[in-house]
C-alpha cells in the first residue's frame, strides 16, 4: 500500500496547528510571555500553512503551492532553528533581523534559480533545508554556551541535514522522477524525519526554558545566601567596632589622654566609613539583582568625577601616604550611567588603596581605543596578584576576599558590582597584574557621540 504524500502533508498541517495551540494555551494559563515562545507560535502558524499549500500542489495556483509555499517552509524552519539555539540566550530583536538575511539569501536563490523544472527544484530545496540544519547542528554541537538538551538536538539536527543530502543526491539522478508527491522511500522518508524531529521540539523548547529559569533561581538563591553571610558577618563587624568605640568615648573620656582620645575618634570615623560603604554596595547589589535600578545613559564629565571621588579618598591615603594621580584629560566624554559608574571608579579606588604599600602612588589613566569605546585603567604599586587570584577574579561570581595591605577587610563585593556594571553599561573589564609590583584594572565605555540622546530602560539580571 503506498502513502498518500498529500494526506501526508495535512497531517503535518494537523500537527503543527495542535502545537500551535498547546503553545497559546501554556502561555495563557502560566502567564508566560516569553519573547521565545511568541516566536514559536508565529513559526508553527506559518508551518501549518506551508503544508496546506504544499498539500494543494496542482490545485491552487503555483504562486501558493510553489513560491509562497518553499518562501514560508524556509522561514518557518529558520525561525524554529534560531528558536532552539538561542532559547537561553535574552531575546534581541536586532539580533534577529541581522540574522534574518541567512533566509532572504535562500530566498532570493530559490527564485533566481528556480526554473520550473520539479526535480531542479526538489534538489535547490533539500540543499537548502540540509544548509539551515547543518549550520544549527553545527552551533549546537561547538558552542560553549548550549544545555546538554540542547546539544543532544544538535545531533538530531545533523542526523537531519545528512538525510536532506541523500534526498538531494537522489533526485539529482533521477530527473523527472523527482518531484514532491513521488512515493519513493528516500522522499517519504526525508518528510516524516523533518516532522518528527520539528515536532518533538517544542516540548524541547520547554524543557530548555525550564532549565534557564532552574538555573536563575539557583544563582538567586546563591546570591541571597551570600547577602544573608554579609549582614551577619561583615557588616556586623564594624557595626560592634562602633557601639564598643562608643562605649568608652561616653563613659571614659575622663580616664583616655588626648593623644588616646584623638586615635579612638578616627577609629570611629574609619568604622563608620566602612560600614556605610559596605551598606551602599549591599543596597547597589541588592537592587541591581532585583532588576530595580533604571538604567540611564548620559555623556560623563569623567575628569571632574573622578577628581571628586580621589578628593573622597584623600584623607585615606595619607594614612598610607599613597599619592592620588588623575591623568583623565577633560576631552574623554564617556557615555554611560553616572551612578553605576562612580560606583564602578570608587570600588576600584578604594580596592587599589587596600592593596597599596606604604608611599605608594595610584593613578587614573584613560586611552581611546577606537572611535566608539575608550579605556581606563586603575594602576596601584601595590602587592599585585597571581594569574590563580585573577582568574578566581575574573571566572567567579563569589571570589574569596583578601585581607590588605593595613589588614584592611573586605568582603568581595565591590569587585563583583564592577563587573556586572560595567557589562550594563557595554563594556569589558580585565586586570593585569605582577606580584610584588602591582596591578591596573581596566575597563571600556562607550565614547559619547552628540547625536546620542539618553536612553531610559529597565535593566534585566
């Protein structure tokens, strides 16, 4: 008994309208709008008209059933693709577009080269089918940032392209043979395998957005751990400095010379000092998790910021004596969001003041990199770091703090809040660093362009 190609292609039809529903009724009932999902919806009703017009060849006319047909089967599988391999990656629309020109080239080939001829158009249409799941497979398999799920469908997608090959090798020596409802096995086959690998992936784009969301929750947990050891061990510290400080300030002034009393007060000073900075960070990390901080660009007055944040820190370092440069020039105009970055400039100021040696020096230096990034750096003559401390720096979310130079404490946080504010505002960060000589820590922002307006946007963790 041979397989009607025709029923065939309804039933495809069927059961791409079925998951189109599923889909609609998930989000409907779990409120879910992801951005990924709405996508998927959009693919499967245009793979529902594909078969329909695919399974009408001979009865509508061939401006449905061949152009609008093929034009709809390249987009719907080229949506579904990029669906799958970036299901965990935040949705950009301009990513998309920019994308998008890998169909409108397919496209514009099955135009130029579709000549009417029905096995010439069979083997110009497996050959791009096999393209668009070879260059996924390839994505899937080699990209570090994919889930297992999502690996194991870059095999399936393989497994696809290779079957799409065969068919086009097929009708290639089969001329007029070829055509899209011929019942030879190898046609049947390349049919069924298309739709029973598209099928089962959307309960695979599920199970991956499931997976994201476990992932984000387990890092929230993580970070609300960490935010709970702080307050209970950090922040308690210089809190009890100051209640016992003030303990004998009140009740033993009379008993403490002045020289005793002045050292008593500065330790108040410096308590306070650090408990508010570490209060700020906690407060800045908090909000910055919650996705609560709006994020608004605007051109920097960099020098002028930078010289009030070292006139901050001036009383600090000539306890060290530790002497202040700013090498900014006033013609640096960052573009960027002023609190984020004086945050930014201030931990990493007050970072290269822990780690700073007696008669030290720190300076601010900047470069213009190219015409749309510039880059500044923190430079100490401090203790420097190993490439192991760097790389515990720069690869976790939860480096171990070191004690510095003056025993100073510190709970890590500050640097974690540079990288993150950094990568809000499009930039880089990195360290270099030579034990015993010192460290600069750089970073890049976007140089300000005048017709730029400032942008107000709500800034996702």
């Amino acid at each position: 008994m041979e397989l009607d190609v025709k029923t065939l292609f309804l039933l495809f039809s069927a059961g791409n309208f079925f998951i189109l529903l599923f889909f609609t009724a998930y989000m409907i009932i779990y409120r879910d709008g992801h951005e990924i999902l709405l996508l998927f919806i959009f693919t499967k009703a245009i793979a529902c008209i594909q078969w329909i017009f695919f399974a009408n060849r001979g009865v509508m006319p061939d401006l449905y059933t061949i152009y609008i047909a093929n034009l709809s089967n390249i987009f719907s599988m080229f949506l579904e693709i990029y669906c799958i391999n970036y299901a965990t990656r935040k949705f950009n629309i301009r990513h998309l577009f920019k994308l998008s020109i890998i169909p409108v080239i397919a496209s514009g080939l099955f135009f130029i080269l579709n000549n009417g001829i029905e096995y010439q158009r069979v083997i110009l249409v497996s050959l791009i089918v096999m393209t668009f799941f070879l260059i996924g497979s390839l994505h899937l398999l080699f990209s570090k940032k994919v889930s297992k799920l999502q690996h194991f469908i870059g095999f399936l997608f393989l497994f696809v392209s290779i079957v799409f090959f065969f068919r086009a090798s097929w009708a290639s020596v089969s001329d007029n043979n070829a055509a899209i409802f011929t019942n030879h096995t190898l046609q049947v086959l390349s049919y069924i395998v298309h739709f029973l690998v598209s099928s089962p992936l959307a309960i695979a784009l599920l199970l991956i957005l499931r997976e994201e969301d476990n992932q984000k929750l387990t890092e929230l947990n993580k970070s609300k751990d960490r935010f709970y050891s702080i307050i209970a061990h950090d922040l308690r510290a210089p809190l009890n400095n100051l209640k016992q400080l003030g303990y004998f300030l009140n009740d033993e002034k009379e008993k403490q010379d002045q020289e005793h009393y002045h050292q008593m007060t500065q330790s108040v000073y410096k308590s306070a000092r650090d408990a508010s900075r570490l209060l700020d960070n906690l407060l800045k990390w908090a909000s910055s998790n919650a996705g609560l901080m709006v994020f608004k660009p605007e051109p920097l007055p960099f020098k002028y910021m930078v010289d009030e944040i070292l006139d901050f820190y001036e009383s600090r370092a000539q306890d060290k004596e530790v002497v202040l440069i700013n090498e900014i020039t006033e013609d640096l105009v960052p573009y960027g969001d002023p609190e984020m970055v004086d945050t930014i400039i201030r931990n990493l100021i007050n970072n290269a003041l822990k780690f700073s040696q007696q008669k030290g020096s720190i300076r601010v230096l900047s470069t213009v990199s190219n015409k749309k990034f510039c880059t500044i750096g923190i430079e100490d003559k401090g203790i420097g770091m190993s490439n192991k401390i760097i790389e515990n720096i720069m690869g976790s979310d939860h480096n171990q703090p070191r004690p510095g130079t003056a025993d100073e404490k510190g709970t890590g946080l500050g640097l974690k809040l540079c990288k993150d504010f950094i990568l809000q505002n499009k930039g880089t960060f990195w360290i270099e660093s030579e034990e015993g000589k010192g460290s600069t820590f750089w970073f890049t922002l976007p140089v300000y362009k005048k017709k730029e307006s400032p942008i107000r946007k709500k800034v996702n963790q």
